[in-house]
C-alpha cells in the first residue's frame, strides 16, 4: 500500500492511552490469575488498576475537546448501524469507516466502562468495603472486559485480512488508509501527547511516594487502602490463637 493513500486520524494522546490502557490491563489481569494476593507483587495489580483509573479520566477529558475522531461524538454507536456492520463482515465487504467503527466504537464504549468499574470495585474492596458483593462485581467486569478485548483483537485480524489494510497498525502510527469524503486531522497533538506522558508519569511517583511495602498500605488523598495481605499478619494470628489455646490448657490443669 502507498505511503500517499494513507491520513492521519488517530492523534499522540489517543495512541498513547491504548498502549498504556491494554499494557496495564494485561499486567494486572495476569497478576490477579497467577499472585495470590498474600504475594508484595499482588500489589502492583492495585497501583496498575489506581493508574488505569487516571488515564482514563484523561481520556475521558480528551474525548470533548481532542481531534475530531478523538471525540466521543465521533464514535458510530446507533445499533443499526452495528448491525449493518456486523451483518456485512458476515456476507459482504463491511464499510470503511476512517475513525472508530460500529464494533469498535462499543469496544471502547464497554471497556472504559468495565475499567471504571473495576476501579470503583477495587478501591472499596482495599478500603475495607464490606461484603462480597464488590468482590463478584469486580470479578465479573474483569471477565467481561477480557472477553471485549479478544472479540475486539479477533474483529481487527478479520478486518485485515479482509480488507487488507492493515487497521491494527493504526494505533501506532496513527494513519489508515483513505475514506472518501473523509478527511483526516491535520494535527497530531504532539504536545498534548507529551503532557499525557508526564502527568501519567507523575501520578505513578504520587503512587510510589505513597506506597508502604512493609504494610503494603497506599495513602490515597488522605485513604488507606490495603493493597495486599502480607503472610506475617496471618502467621502471628495463628500464633496468637495457639498460645490462647496454651493458656487454656495450663488453666484447665490448675
């Protein structure tokens, strides 16, 4: 494909979010599957789900006031029209759409809301919410934004091979391949980009600066959150509970 026959669409801040939105998810998903949450590592799951929570914000921000198909306003969300879409990727050549399209557009739509959840859940559950019910929401809304991401992942590898137009590469870049009728931006925010960058940066060293290993606690604005159980806490409860279980017994004997 000519180097020509391609336009700008997706600015800096845009690409910058989904590198980092997919990089997190997948670290604490992985986590959260594999550390038990006794584990210091467990804790990094809680901070990667605290920074997705600020980029999402910033995405959320940037949805109103960044380019055009940056914009919320943008995103194709009449179920008709995903209908139309799904029903032409099954009998037909869907049609090109030069920013998100009808799937796409309810990806994003379900994964920023799961990872909004998902945050929400977290933090009452560090925070010491009582009650399962944070914890079956959280478990849940996990699950349903895996599942988002392998139907969105397996939807872009149909779209290159029918299409043959590389969409996944988009997000890199930033380019796809001409709509006519559609023109592309004619900036892409590279400044902006570059302050997402810091002010993420920034927010990971307030999480570092408020973190406590040795108690795995974060101080939240004020909040404490336990990000983790550490083994010493349930060994010296055991403890505690034979040497009660002693004293009985010499009591008994008296």
């Amino acid at each position: 494909m000519k180097k020509n026959n391609k336009v700008t669409v997706y600015d800096w801040p845009t690409r910058i979010f989904h590198g980092i939105f997919a990089g997190l998810f997948l670290v604490a998903f992985l986590i959260a599957k594999t550390v038990s949450d006794e584990s210091s590592l467990f804790s990094i799951h809680m901070l990667a789900g605290l920074t997705i929570a600020f980029i999402l914000t910033l995405r959320l921000v940037w949805g109103f006031i960044g380019t055009i198909y940056a914009r919320f306003s943008s995103f194709s969300l009449a179920p008709a029209k995903l209908l139309a879409y799904m029903k032409g990727a099954l009998v037909a050549k869907t049609k090109r759409y030069l920013g998100h399209n009808p799937a796409s557009s309810y990806a994003a739509i379900i994964m920023f809301v799961c990872a909004a959840g998902l945050a929400f859940t977290g933090i009452m559950m560090a925070g010491g919410g009582e009650g399962e019910i944070y914890e079956e929401i959280h478990e849940l809304l996990a699950n349903l934004f895996l599942i988002t991401v392998i139907l969105h992942i397996a939807g872009i590898v149909f779209h290159h091979f029918k299409h043959k137009d590389s969409l996944w590469f988009s997000m890199v870049d930033g380019k796809k391949e001409k709509v006519e009728g559609k023109m592309g931006i004619n900036s892409s925010k590279r400044f902006a980009g570059f302050l997402f960058l810091i002010l993420t940066i920034t927010w990971m060293g307030y999480l570092y600066s408020s973190y406590d290993s040795a108690t795995q606690t974060l101080n939240l604005f004020g909040q404490e959150l336990v990000l983790g159980e550490e083994e010493h806490e349930h060994s010296s409860g055991y403890e505690m509970d034979e040497a009660t279980d002693e004293n009985k017994d010499y009591e008994v004997m008296l």
